[in-house]
C-alpha cells in the first residue's frame, strides 16, 4: 500500500506540469496582454512597458513558465494583477461562503438522488421507472440557466419564500436564510443526472449474483435492497460525489452569480474577465490537485471497502 | 415548500432599515453595482464603481454643482475657485482650515488635519511608476519638474517624494500651487476629479500594498465594512464638516421640487449606505422590485418591462410611487475609420483623403443604419448622437445636425460615381478594379455580434464586403494603439464634463493613444490648440462647431448614439438627480420616512 500510495503522489508530478503548461499556453496565446487593460483610457508606450515590467510579463516564456513553477512549489501565487489582493486571502475568503453552499447542495442531492434511484432501480421497467426515467431525461436537458431564472422568480420573488439574493456576516444566517434557495436550484439541477447514474449502480449490485443467492435464502426484500445493495452501490456514488466537489467549487458560478454570493466560482469568472493570471492559475492547479488527491482517496477507499480490489 | 419552512422562509419582507425603534429615522441606503470594485485607493483604479465608493470617501479641491446643468465647477475643499494667472499656466487655491481626516490607526490617535501638502503628495502619487496609475495622465507632461522626478525614478528605482518640484509648492500650510509647463484652462477639472482627492501620506505608508483597502478621507463617508466584490458598507463621517444643501434649482420643476424639500438641510443625511455587488439583471430587477434596494439604474437590458416607449415610466410602476429619473450618460458612441493610407505594410482602402475614399467612407457612414441600432441593440435607450460632444457637457450643440445620415440610395450612388463597381457576385471593387473588402474588428461577445450583423447588413445594402475581424478587448486596444485596426466601434464617457475631454480624440497628436482613427488635419489641430487656450464660450464653440464638420467633411467617424440612464428610486427617496460625472449621488439626498411598509 505505501508503495502504491508514493507511486501514485509521484505521478501527481507530470500531470500538474502537463496542467501548468496547457493554462500558461492558454493564457499566454489567448489571454491577450493584460498591460492593455490595466493602463486606463489613454495608454503611452512608457506606462505599457512599466505595466509589463512589474507584471513579469516582457521576460521570455521560459522565465515566466519558471516563475510559475516556483509558485506551485511555494504555494504563493502573489496578489492579483486587478486589485493586488494576496491571491491566498482571496481563497481564504471565498471558500468558506462557496463550501456554505455546495456541501449542504451534494448531502441533500445525493440523498434525494440515492433513495430515488434505489427505488426505481427496484421496480425497474415499471410505469414509475419510465416515467421517473423520462423526467429525468428531460430534466437534464434544461440549462441552469432557466432553473435560476424560474425558481428565483417564482420562490423568491413570486411566493416570497427566500430572500431574492444576499448574503450576511454569520454561519446560521447565511447557511438558513441565503444559501436555502440556491442549495433547492442546485438540488434540482443535479437531482435528475444523479439519479440516472445512481439507478445504473444499483441496477448493476441488483443483477449480481450474491444478491440472487440472498433473495433464495429468503432474504427480506428490504433487507436485500437497504443492507447489501445499498452498501455496495454506495462505493461508486460517493466516489462519485468526492470527483464532483473540486469542479463545482469552481463551477458553481451562476448560482454564485444570481444570488450574489462571494464564493469561488464568482471569483474564477470575475479573474477570468479581468485577465487576472495570478488568480487564474491558483485555480487551476488547486482544482488539478484537488482532484487528483480526491481519485487517490477513492481508489483507497474501494480497497478498504472491498479487499478483492487489487492496487497496482 | 418544506425545505422552505425549515430554512429561511422570507413571506415577511424584512423591516426597512430606516424604520428604526422609536420612531427616529435610522437613514439607511441601498444601492448595487454590476460588477465588482477593484479596491479604493484613488491612484490604482479606474473602474466606474470603485471610483463611486472613492468620490463618497476623499474630497477634492473642487467639485461640481449638483444640479447645474451642463456641470458647473464649484469650491469643495477650496475657499474660492482657483486664481488662475500666467495666462492659464498657475493655478493657486487655498483650503479651508479645520478639515480633519477620518480617524484611523495610522494617525496613533492623533487628529490630523487637511493641509495643502495632501493634495501635492496625492497628486505626486498619480506618476509613481510603483502604482501604474491608470489615470497618470491626468498629469502627464503637465507640472513642471513632476516628469523629471519620474525620470530619476527610472534611474534610481526610488521615486522621491520629498524632492523639491518647482511645479508643486505648498508656499504654506494651507495654499497650494501648481505650475504647468503649458497653458490649460481646463486644468480646474482635474483638480475636480473624484479621484484627486487628498491621500493622507501616513496612511499609505502604514497600509503600503493594502492602501487600497483602507480608504481614509476626509469626505462625507468612511467605509465601516468591506467584503471584496460582495458588500461594501459606508458610514457618514462623524467628523465631516458638512455641507448645506443650497443648489440653485433654475426653472426645472423637478429641480425645484427637489429644492422646495431639501433647501438648507445639512448634508449627508444619509446615516449608512449599503452597497451590494449584483452582476446579475433579474437578481437586481427582483431585489428593487421587492424593495431591498432604493435606487436601481443599471437595468438597461429590461428597460422595456418598466417603461413605454416614449421613455415614461409604466403607470403601474407609478402608482406604486417609484420614480424614474432619466438622463443622457455624458458619452458619445462612434465607427471610426482608420484614415492612414496603409496599415502595416498593405494599402487601406478606407484610408486616406482622395475624393475616392472620402466616398468610400462616407457611403458605408451613409449605409449604418443608427436608428436600427438604437431600437434593437439598445431597446431604445439611447438617442442619436449628432455632435461630438454630449448632452450636459460644456461645449454641446444641441442644435447641431450631422452632414451624415442614413441614405442607402444616396450612397450607392456615391460609389458608383467615384468607380466603386459591382461584380458579378454583387460586390463591388476599387476603382482600379482590385476586390474591395473592409475589415471590422470586435470583440467575440454577444453584444459585438449584434453589431456585427447591423455592419454586415448595412454593408451588403451597397455591395462592400466585410469582413469582422474577431479578438479580445486588450488585442484590440493594442492593435488600435498601433494605428492597424480598419474600423471599430468605440465610445468615449467624459473624465470631465468640459468638449475639449472629447475633441482631443481627433488631435494629431494623440494617434496612437486616444485618436484610434489616427487622424492627421493641420486644419483640425490647428482649431483644436486654438480651443485649447480659451475658455468656455461661444468663441471656443464656434472652433468645436468647424472642427465638427471638417471631421464629417473627411468623414472619420460616424456618430451613432448616447445611451440613456434610467434610475428607478423608490418612492421614500428624495432629491435624487443623476449628475453627469459625480456619482455618489448619496451625499445630496434623503430618505423619507417609508409609509404603509
């Protein structure tokens, strides 16, 4: 296992590189001279060139591709080049409101998701299953987009049930009454993919044969399904769940967005906007590294779940 | 609905902030920006919004009328307006005494007084390399000795502050004078922009890389809280010297009204202003619709749902007591062609002064069709623009009528007298019979690409290709810079209300910095230096008038439209006026007590 483990962290190393220079070549092909943005209404050659010189951006790629690396290394990715906040402050005050949100939005998602797809992978070809199936499909198919639109007209403004967006000082008020709507949108947005891809794992623990040889014993139907199946049908999903959580902290910026709450995602969007390379490449290698140490985590959590599965 | 109950149910509004206990009026306003502050150190920013929450917090020498209409400089901080001798080239100005800076730590709990050396020292700041100010021209070129200190600071890597500038003396505590290397009648203006207002050198220095973060002033405001891009909290300065609400109204109703309710009042009478960062229309449109916020202009984009046509507001929106107060944004939106004969090392065909490509051009300015733009891109919140310079800013001809209107028939005609023949494919060539093609350049968002389709429409009704040329904002700033765009389409919103703000886009020498169309006319820049030694009046706007039509003469722009600001107040705010270049409109209102909330 130990083996297994440094093999693993050590090829965390060339896919962190390969991700550093797909970001720097984007940015640095596509990115466009952030000194052109930075240097106000009426630019002189002079200010450009200073702009350039204090940014580090007029030194050969490979300096600046090095410079880079020295960041990852330090964990120092400097101050953003739009407001020179220390790009650590900026996650530090951005993750706590993104992770009020979205922790709460994938324990319900996936709870809400699970128990229905257990059920209609139980009573699978039946009207429920097809129905549940199509609205499912359908579902999925809407954007985001008009999930918030509609839900924050309808229960915020409409009904009035929660607050059309905001966001307070405390844990409680933000977590009861600011955050409620956008874990309900985020919920509904995920409820009918997650409950396609659940329904096939349970299906897959439904047709094996220990369960078979459950059932002839005379197992409970209960038992079967809320003992053995779930169990097992269970490794996937939260592996599932852990692979998801690095991206939606990033990708979480329209619900973000629309109820004005100061998270990540807004803030990726908002550095995006403001060719901000510093805050830009923070992202990016946290999220590579988040998620590579999360697919490790997995990958050892189904062999401590289940011996049979060999670590090579 | 049950996930409803157990979390924040909200069937209840929450109780407005300034239905305080007791019955005593806690002031409390409510406003949103669209996009997200930079910070609030005056010399580092240049965004609209940061330069709001600044303008509320630091005072400069001079500030502007809040209702005279075009703006009016007025003393803020000075006693009087400034002794402007030396035929325009000295301006001395002496501060009141007995302004005091907000209190903060880095005055070790001392109260600091305003003194003259504030306005040298944030004046200073403006050309130090370290703070690449994006408004460093301001002073660019302008005080003598000032550039010269820049220039050591190149050499040395240590800008100087305490070195003497002969340009900016502080001949004592309290009187302040700036030297400038050529005459500017409008130099008034800068020393009335928001972000010229008195830093504290103290404070900098404590707070260093983090000033921007720690606004100390001694405006009407101080900032109480601060959450980056999300809220951002001010609180009246307890120790502001105030103000008497005391503007001449003139012969507008709404302007008297206004004064009949707030004449003599002491300023600010809002106690807290609360800001919140709303990028998002339908999150702003429903917040101010549930009355969470007081005062909504940024609504462009659902303008249509709140008012008719004839630009009045909905009367269900009226009857509820919501108010609009409606103006032109001080900018002008314009095509410019790039009028250099080459760019790089290839022929323009838009370029240059020979009666064919005047032609050229002024066909395709003939072919655009502005009211096109403004009923679909717009939704009808702009009027057209006829004159260089815009409503409510010193200079504007109200009267003015463009040579250059929408005539598709006219400007076929015009091509095909000047040699600019059809082929068979229904486009036409040059007149040596080379293919034509005219490049636009955007930028790849979806507002461009409506742009994009009115150009290439307009285009094809007389038989130019085009071609849009797609890249992002900076590439596009950078390649103007250059003078090797063709055409673009631009805006200019004034840093100050006076026309010379906007005739120097057509200055020769400013190619390659604000004159995207590169424009050489020894007749324009003769006109224009005359302007720049007179003051306001009908002399200098005789010149504007023929530097006007020798633009549209050479045809180097097409004026196509300012846009309108709609702001939506609720009905309990009072004395509301968009002012053309203030915007922290909060000093000069009030907020009635709310009824039936």
């Amino acid at each position: 296992m130990p083996a297994y483990i440094t093999r693993r962290v050590l090829q965390f190393v060339p896919t962190l590189l390969g991700v550093m220079l797909l970001v720097f070549g984007l940015f640095s092909w596509i990115g466009g001279d952030p000194a052109y943005l930075l240097v106000g209404k009426i630019p002189n050659p002079e200010q450009i060139e200073n702009i350039r010189r204090q940014l580090g951006v007029d030194q050969p790629y490979y300096v600046q591709f090095w410079i880079f690396v020295k960041q990852v290394a330090s964990g120092d990715f400097g101050a953003s080049w739009a407001t020179n906040e220390r790009v650590s402050a900026i996650f530090a005050t951005r993750l706590g409101p993104s992770l009020i949100v979205l922790l709460p939005m994938l324990a319900v998602s996936t709870l809400l998701a699970m128990a229905a797809a257990m059920l209609v992978a139980h009573v699978r070809g039946s009207l429920t299953d097809r129905t549940i199936m199509i609205g499912c499909t359908v579902g999925q198919s809407i954007s985001i987009l008009v999930y918030i639109l509609v839900l924050q007209y309808v229960l915020a403004y409409r009904l009035g049930w929660f607050p059309v967006q905001g966001w307070g000082n405390g844990l409680a008020e933000n977590l009861l009454r600011y955050s409620a709507l956008p874990i309900i949108v985020g919920v509904v947005v995920s409820l009918a993919p997650d409950i396609r891809l659940y329904r096939s794992f349970f299906l897959e623990e439904i047709n094996q044969d220990y369960i078979r040889t459950a059932r002839a014993k005379g197992m409970s139907e209960t038992r079967v399904m809320w003992v053995h199946v779930l169990r097992n049908a269970a490794i996937p999903i939260v592996t599932n769940v852990m692979i998801q959580l690095p991206g939606l902290l990033a990708g979480a910026f329209l619900i973000e967005r629309f109820f004005s709450i100061p998270g990540i995602g807004r803030e990726v969007i908002l550095a995006v906007e403001r060719s901000d390379f510093p805050v830009i490449k923070a992202v990016t290698v946290y999220v590579a590294i988040a998620t590579m140490i999360i697919n490790l985590l997995a990958d050892l959590l189904y062999k401590a779940v289940d011996p049979r599965v060999e670590l090579k | 609905m049950a996930l409803a109950l157990v979390f924040g149910c909200d069937a209840t509004p929450p109780p407005h902030p300034n239905s305080a206990p007791g019955g005593v009026p806690d002031k409390v306003l409510r406003v949103t920006f669209q996009a997200a502050e930079t910070g609030f150190d005056p010399v580092k920013v240049s965004d609209y919004y940061s330069g709001t929450v600044i303008e509320a917090i630091y005072d400069p020498l001079l500030t502007y009328d809040y209702l005279a209409r075009p703006a009016k400089l007025v003393p803020n901080v000075a006693q009087a307006m400034p002794a402007v001798t030396d035929e325009g080239r000295t301006y001395e100005l002496k501060i009141k005494r007995g302004i005091y800076f907000a209190p903060d730590p880095a005055f070790k709990g001392r109260k600091r007084e305003l003194t003259a050396a504030d306005y040298a020292y944030a004046i200073r700041r403006f050309l130090d390399p370290r703070n690449r100010s994006p408004y460093a021209f301001l002073f660019e070129g302008k005080i003598i000795g000032l550039d010269e200190l820049v220039s050591q600071a190149k050499k040395s890597g240590r800008y100087d502050y305490d070195a003497k500038v002969a340009g900016l003396e502080t001949p004592d505590r309290y009187t302040l004078r700036v030297r400038l290397k050529a005459a500017d009648l409008n130099f008034s203006h800068v020393l009335a922009f928001p972000l010229v207002g008195a830093v504290a050198r103290e404070v900098i220095e404590a707070y260093g890389d983090d000033s921007a973060s720690h606004p100390v002033g001694t405006g009407p405001y101080l900032l109480k809280s601060y959450t980056r891009s999300s809220k951002i909290v001010l609180e009246a300065n307890p120790g502001y010297r105030g103000k008497i609400w005391d503007f001449d109204p003139g012969t507008d109703p709404v302007n008297r009204e206004i004064a009949a309710r707030m004449a003599g009042k002491k300023l600010p009478l809002i106690r807290r202003v609360e800001v919140s960062i709303m990028e998002e229309t339908q999150s702003r449109w429903l917040a101010f619709q549930k009355g969470q916020t007081d005062i909504e202009y940024q609504l462009a984009d659902v303008a249509p749902t709140f008012m008719t046509e004839d630009g009045k507001l909905k009367p269900e929106f009226a009857a509820r007591g919501i108010k609009l107060d409606r103006s032109v944004d001080p900018e002008i939106i314009y095509l410019y062609f790039n009028m250099q004969e080459r760019i790089g090392g290839e022929l323009n065909p838009v370029g240059g002064f020979s009666k064919e490509r005047i032609a050229l051009r002024r066909a395709i300015a003939m072919s655009y069709n502005v009211a096109d733009q403004i009923r679909i891109i717009r939704k009808g919140q702009a009027i057209r623009a006829e004159y260089p310079i815009p409503p409510g800013v010193a200079g504007h001809d109200a009267g003015y009528r463009s040579y250059i209107q929408y005539d598709p028939r006219t400007a076929n005609a015009l091509l095909d007298k000047f040699g600019y023949r059809k082929g068979p494919d229904g486009y036409r060539t040059q007149p040596d019979g080379k293919p034509l093609l005219v490049r636009y350049s955007s930028t790849p968002t979806e507002r461009d690409r409506q742009f994009d389709e009115l150009m290439k429409r307009s285009l094809d009704s007389i038989g130019i290709r085009l071609a849009i040329h797609k890249d992002r904002f900076p590439e596009l700033i950078k390649l103007e810079n250059e003078c090797r765009l063709m055409m673009r389409g631009a805006a200019w919103i004034a840093d100050y209300p006076d026309g010379d703000n906007f005739m120097q886009l057509l200055y020769g020498p400013n190619s390659r910095q604000t004159n995207g169309a590169c424009y050489q006319s020894a007749r324009y820049d003769e006109r224009y230096e005359k302007s720049r030694r007179l003051p306001n009046g009908p002399e200098r706007d005789r010149l504007y008038r023929e530097m006007t039509r020798i633009m549209e003469v050479d045809t180097v722009w097409l004026l196509t439209d300012s846009r309108y600001r709609n702001a939506l107040l609720q009905p309990h705010v009072v004395g509301y006026r968009k002012h053309p270049v203030l915007h922290a409109e909060w000093l000069y209102i009030d907020l009635a007590a709310p009824s039936g909330r």
